[in-house]
C-alpha cells in the first residue's frame, strides 16, 4: 500500500564567522508585518530618539530588586521615560542606587506599600512623587503598577479618582473593564520594567508568567524587561519575522550612542539566548553565531543559550510561536 | 438529550495561620512512594548526618558563577561532600571566594577549559585538583562535569584512562554507553550544584533544561541546584507526593543544627515557589501560608510564588507532573 508522501523538514545548524551582514534577510524577509524590536531607543541619548511619539508612551517602572547598572545608562533609561513608576520596595531600590544626589524623583509609588519604607514614601513625596496605596492581596505590586500606568496615559478621566479607588482594587477592575470597551482604540505604551528577573527564581519565572498574561489581556502594552544585575534585556517575541535592531558598533561609534562604552560590549560579541519556555516552538534565526534552521525547540529539549550575536545590523527570529529572547546591553 | 455525568474538580485555596503542623498529613498521606527532600543534610555539621551512606556519594560541583552565601554555610557544604567539581571557569569563583586560604582545594577541574585562568589551575594543580580537558563544543561544561562525576563513582575502570579521552568527548560517549549498559545498578548520586541560577536569564533557563535532561537520562543522579546569589535551593520534583523535610526553627534550634544563623530564616518566614515550567500541573500544597488544593497551574496560567513555609516540619507537594519547588534557606 504506497504511503503519502511526507513532508521532511530539515533542521539545520550553521557556525557563522563573527561578523557578517544580514541586510539582504532584512530587506527579502523582513516585511511590513515583522515585529520590530529597538532597544536602542530606550538607552539612547534623547537627540537620538527616532519617533517622537515613542518618547510620550515610554514608561520606566521599578520593581523591588537591587539597581546595579551603570550610572550612565541609568541616565538615559529615565530621560527616555515620560513616566516613572515605583512599585512598592521599587522606591527602596531607587533610594539607595541614587542616596546622595536625588536626581531621580518617581511620579508614582503604587502597591500595598508594606515594602517602601515610611521615611523613603516621605522624602520623595517631599519631591513630588505621589503615593497610591492599592492594599488587595490578589494582585501583585507589578499588576497594580500596571493598571496605574494604563490608567494614567488611557483614562486619565479616572487618574484624578485614584485616591478613592485605594482599598478594593477598584483602579484594576475599572482600568480592566475600560480597557476591554475601548478595545484597540487605546495608546500603545512601551514599559521598560527594571528588575523581576536575576534575583529569586520564584520571582523571575513570575515575572515572566505575568509579562505573558499581561501581553495577552493587553496587547497594547509591551514590554522590554531590563535585568538588572546582569545588565540584559528580555522581550517577548510574537509568530513570525522578529528583527532585534541592536547594531554592533565600534567603540567610537557606541560611544557616539550612548554616550558611554556599555560592559559587555567590547571587547567580545553580545550573548543571545532564544528561551522557548511558554511552548515548544520552530525557529529559524539570522545573524547568530550558531544560526539554526526550522530547529524544534523546546525547555525539556533542546535550547540556544549563551548564542552570540555576529549580525552587524542585529539578529532577526523566526518562530511559530510566542518565546523569550535575551541578549546583553 | 442526558448527558453523562461530570466529575467537576474543585480548586481550592485556604490562607493558614503562620505556623501549623503538617505531621498527620505526613503520617497518613506519606507513604513509602513519597520523595523526601532532605535538604539540611547537605548544610548540617557532618555529626548530624542521618545516613552515612548519603555523604560518601555526595557531590559539590561549582559552576562559573560568583558565589556570595556565607562563608560557615559554603564550609559545611564543602565538607559535606566527599567530592568536589569546578566546571572551568567555577575553579576561578572558588578562587575569588577564597582567595587568602586555599582551604578548598577540589578534586577535578573539567570542561573546555577557555574560562579557568591558567595562573588558577596552576595554583590548585600544584595543590593536588586534577585537570581533565575536554574541549568538544557539543557539550556543555555541565555535561562534562557530570560525565566525570558518574564515571568517578560508577565506572572508576575507565577513570584512570581519562586523560586519554580528551579531545572527542569520548569521555562522554564511553559513560552514556556504560551507563546505558549498566542500567540500574549504578549508584544513587547527590549533586548540589553551585551556581546556574539567578545570573543571566539564558544561563538560568539553561540550566533547567539541562536539570530535566540528565535527571531523565539518568535518574540515579539526584540534583540540588544553590543560587549562589540569594541563597535558595531548587530541586525538581516528581509526580506523587514530595515532601520537603525542612523543619522550621527556633534560633536556637537552628544554632545546634547549621551552627549558624542562616542569612533569611528569621525574622519572617522561608519563601516558597511552586514552579510548573516544563508542563502545566494539577498540585495540591500542605504546610505553606496559602495551601492550594486540585488547583490547576502553569508558566501561561497562573503560579504559586512568593508563597511561605508555614509548616512546622515542612511542606508538601502534591503533583501529578514533574515541576521544579525553590525554597529560602
């Protein structure tokens, strides 16, 4: 009895040299529906902030783990925010990274506050900084950060209620129940979260369980993780074409971006890590040391970690489901 | 049109006092199938050990992550193991660790060797640490720690040849096969694994998926994962009953056993997180702050992290999957 013919498809594994130009896969591959990914944009000197409005929708919110960035790229992490936010112990971390100077004054203290210190909550409400008190047990400090960042920049008729919307989570369900109104109407925001990952492993893979469910309730808003103990960032990659634009510069030319000569860069090539631990996923990838081929990846079977970048231009993903990329600043 | 009838399964979550005892769920739910994590023997002054037998196949292997847990607490983990394992670059953490003393010298140094700084292996080649190249790239420095811990303690005939088996992971090849052969007769091994969590998230991730290989692959190797960052053990646990015999103590109590004060323990309760990351699970908890029961979990649904260890004895997990538990020390 003849079979079907069978479809094989063919994994492959490629070393690059570590330099080599993925221009021409940008230009043939990289089409209007591929997920653009500029972490420059966050880190860059404001002068060199591409789209204005990107600027109006990007949020820093610090969560409670220790800073130990670079003061540079500290600088220019919040400059590039309009809006900063501490939840809860956040305020802490804030206060000791930057004890002598205070440069750095939050718009926002939100969560249950059983973390921020009293005296910390008054220096900085001396400052400006408000404090918003959401005492519920069944969200996290991170969510109610969430609904206050959404509700600031998409419903700012309800921001001036927020002091009566402290005890019950009401601000989440009111934010929860606009949102899901307004539909795809609202402002697309860009959250760069400082810390939840590189501490506790509890707290990191909760991090990554809460990224999920927030991208999938609110599309509108995404997020680029920035680890904050091993200076990485770490996104959410959609299906199809994901082109991480992060050029590999030269020294002068970095300097030129930044401002500054990052850690990790020179001398030696960025890692790349492609964590596929929501699902097992197919990846194809261009501009990887070890660039892969319809490669079956999955967390109980095989995964590229400590990958190194060698795209000049960046790397681009492709995969048939949501995963998580790393790579270092 | 009837319709068969459906057994629904009800999820519960019960918030306990901060101490209760778990003794009668131990006594009647415990039985001879249960895993028992019993993570003070590894931390215990080696008086207390229960079981003999436990230290002679205890393994300490150190992999190329800085190690900040306190100096007593590293002491008795040292002396607890009756061989010790840097994975290349691990040889210079223990050397930045303990950079005055020299008062621990390991057994091997293995891996490619690229990270291990030439003036550290010479500094403990001259102390008595074997080196062992193994500089395949298909393997990571992990694999080829472990490849050598087993054959150390399984198949010491080939051992004295490893210096032949250096350059094709033949080393590798020739344990799988005599592992393969030997089937189940080779000796149960506890390695506690320092370092591979809580640095950068690729690495992290990484090193669950290694975890979930080798203990699939061979499941006499029994592993005990401390972040050498923040001082928390991970180990992964089987479907069925899995108790952590980990009493909570008064200060004293704990003085007798660690001889030290451990860095979290008190004030405030151990944190606890129950970590569905290679499927989703159905668990049901005794002994932690917010019990759960027949509850549904998992990374794109919801977690148990950030929870406490209420129970006097310990706790226990209930799972009908494979999950990975962290606890506070």
């Amino acid at each position: 009895m003849p079979t079907g013919e069978k479809l094989e498809v063919v994994e492959k594994v490629v070393e690059n040299p570590d330099s080599i130009s993925i221009k021409h896969t940008i230009d043939t591959n990289v089409e209007l529906d591929t997920h653009v990914i500029s972490p420059l944009k966050y880190f860059e000197a404001r002068s060199r902030f591409n789209d204005e409005s990107d600027r109006h929708t990007t949020v820093l919110l610090i969560l409670n783990q220790q800073i130990n960035i670079l003061p540079d790229l500290f600088a220019k992490l919040w400059n590039n925010a309009t809006l900063k936010v501490c939840a809860d112990g956040g305020l802490n971390r804030l206060r000791d990274y930057d004890s002598t100077s205070s440069a750095y004054i939050p718009d926002y203290v939100v969560g249950d506050l059983d973390s921020a210190k009293k005296e910390n909550i008054e220096h900085y409400q001396s400052l400006g900084t408000k404090k918003i008190l959401q005492s519920s047990q069944y969200y996290t400090d991170f969510m109610k950060a969430l609904s206050l960042i959404n509700t600031f920049f998409n419903f700012p008729d309800i921001i001036s209620d927020i002091n009566h919307l402290d005890t019950v989570d009401a601000l989440e369900k009111l934010e929860e129940e606009r949102s899901a109104e307004s539909g795809t109407k609202v402002k697309a925001l860009k959250i760069v979260v400082l810390g939840g990952v590189g501490g506790r492993f509890d707290q990191t893979m909760a991090t990554i369980n809460q990224i999920w469910n927030l991208s999938s309730r609110r599309p509108h808003l995404q997020f680029v993780i920035l680890n904050p103990e091993h200076t990485e960032i770490i996104v959410l990659l959609k299906p199809g074409f994901n082109f991480v634009a992060y050029p590999r510069f030269t020294p002068q030319e970095e300097t030129e971006v930044f401002g500054i000569i990052t850690e990790k860069s020179r001398p030696g090539l960025r890692n790349v890590g492609v964590l596929p631990i929501l699902s097992d996923a197919v990846i194809t990838t261009y501009g990887l040391k070890w660039d892969v081929e319809n490669w079956r990846t999955g967390l109980t079977t095989k995964m590229s970690s400590s990958n190194l970048q060698v795209g000049k231009e960046g790397f681009i993903i492709w995969t048939n489901k949501h995963l998580f990329v790393d790579f270092e600043l």
